[in-house]
C-alpha cells in the first residue's frame, strides 16, 4: 500500500470533494438549452472574463499544446531558479480560478476578494489546510472554463492524450517526478499534498553561554497528488453531464454524479496496489474510471 489508511482515506475523500463541488460549480454555470444550436449555454465568468473561441471538437489541441507549454516553461523556471516567477504565477492562477468558482454562488467583487485571501494564505502562508481547500476550488475553476466550450468527443480524446502523456512523463522521461519534487520543495504543489505529520510549534529559544550554531532540518514525508488527476477527470464529468442530461441539465447532473464514485474507485485501488517512494502516472486509471462510470451512468 502506498500510503497509511489514514492518509490514503484523506486523499481518496478530497479527491471525491473536489469532483462533487466542482461539477455542481459547472451545474451552476449553465444558464439554459438553446433549441436552436442543441446545445447548453453557459453564463458569462465573472467579470466579463472571456472563455476560448474554439471549434467544439477539436477543443482538447489547444488544450494539449497549454499543457506542453507550460509544463517546459515550468521546468525552465526551476532549471534556472526563477522561483520567485514561479510563485508569482501559482499565486496568479489560483487567484483566478478561486474567483472563477466563487463567482458561481456569489457577486464577483466578492468572489475576487475572497479568492485573493485565500490565494495568499495558501501561497505565503503555507498552511496544510488552505493549500488542500483551495485545490478543490482551484480545477471547478479550471472547468467552469473549457467545460462550455468542449464536446463528449473532444473531452474523450483529451482523457486518452493525458493518460498516454502521463505515462510517459512519468515512467519514461521522468520529468513530471522532477517537476512534482521541485513544487514539493519549494511548497507551491499544484495538487493534493497531505504531511504525514503536521509541523509542530517552535520552542521557546534558550539562550547559551556561547553563540553556537545549531541546525537541524527534519524531512516530513508527504503523500500528494498531482492537480492535472483532479482537473482532468472533472473536465470529462461536467463535459458528460452536458451529455448525458439531453435538454435537461438537472437530469445531466444527477447522471454524472456516478461518475465520480467510478474515478474515486479507481484511484483508490492505485493508491491500494502501489509501493512506498514510487511514483505513478494516475490517468490511465483515471480514464478507465472515468469511462466505466460514464457507461454506466447513461445506462441508467
């Protein structure tokens, strides 16, 4: 097993959180069927942000090609030490998609100015809580976005890429361990990370005789999960939720809603079969998950 149950059951539930909240923040977004396009319209994001102007089936290319643009770019920031743009750009991103998913419930000023606090909380104050609370906001975001703008095809397609891609950055080339490890260590970990012992309070200082230097550095093992496994797997559900819903979105909901009980299964049998200190590309049992639970689902 590659974790503690403890740890293994805080994952699995923030992993089915995440997928739960953030298909009901996409539910949220949709406004109405059009009978004329056959399609579900969406509302705008807050503050007039724009959505991508793409063709609906070939939506999951660009969508790739930002995936390899920015995982080079990342790397390029930690080759070369740039942390500090590196933290300027998570603390960005989070602000925007926090407020993206606030938005669905509340004024976008509003939205906005909660999702800066939390986005400096999680960024500077590197606190286990807000990191793990934002992630779940963070990818409903991230979906209220490309979930409009994709259909069940392209949402497909998109599954399978990222389960071939991530395969190989991880067993092959390695360099999503590399990128993993680098976020880990400088505490801005695009994912789920959960220590296995939260950091104690630092003791009174006692003062010596002389000024001698102590240092110790003690490594907390932490179990993560990395935000693509949870962004991934979302984008499919609320694209299916479109699908399986026909003209009614409520119906699309209460179909998709399966879904997640499928990919959480699967995720839970990975952390299950997997060793400790091993690292292991998660989508390919995602997609399985996903696409087991999208059968049955419009079975039903």
């Amino acid at each position: 097993m590659k974790h503690t149950w403890k740890i293994t059951a805080i994952i699995i539930l923030l992993f089915f959180l995440s997928q739960i909240i953030g298909l009901l923040i996409v539910y949220k977004y949709v406004s109405g069927f059009n009978l004329e396009t056959g399609e579900f319209e969406f509302k705008p994001l807050p503050f007039g942000q724009e959505r991508p102007e793409v063709e609906p089936t070939s939506s999951f290319l660009p969508i790739i090609i930002a995936i390899i643009v920015g995982t080079f770019i990342a790397l390029l920031l930690i080759r070369f030490k740039w942390y500090f743009i590196w933290r300027i750009w998570f603390f960005l991103a989070v602000w925007l998609t926090v407020t993206i998913s606030l938005g669905a419930f509340m004024p976008s000023i509003l939205a906005l100015l909660i999702a800066l606090a939390l986005a400096i909380l999680k960024v500077f104050r590197r606190s286990v809580i807000f990191h793990n609370v934002t992630e779940v906001f963070i990818y409903a975001g991230i979906a209220a976005i490309l979930v409009p703008i994709m259909n069940f095809f392209a949402a497909v397609i998109l599954l399978i890429a990222i389960s071939v891609y991530d395969f190989w950055a991880v067993v092959k080339s390695g360099h999503m361990i590399e990128l993993a490890k680098a976020q880990t260590k400088l505490k801005v970990f695009a994912g789920l990370q959960i220590p296995y012992e939260l950091p104690k309070r630092p003791k009174k200082k006692i003062k010596l005789p002389k000024p001698i230097k102590i240092k110790v550095v003690r490594k907390v093992r932490s179990a993560i999960l990395g935000g693509g496994d949870i962004a991934f797997s979302l984008i499919f559900t609320g694209v299916a939720m479109k699908y399986l819903g026909g003209t009614n979105i409520l119906l699309g909901l209460q179909k998709a809603l399966i879904i997640p009980i499928f990919t959480t299964a699967t995720l839970a049998y990975l952390l299950y079969i997997g060793k400790k200190n091993k690292f292991y590309p998660a989508m390919p049992f995602l997609t399985a998950g996903c696409l087991l639970g999208f059968i049955i689902a419009y079975l039903v």
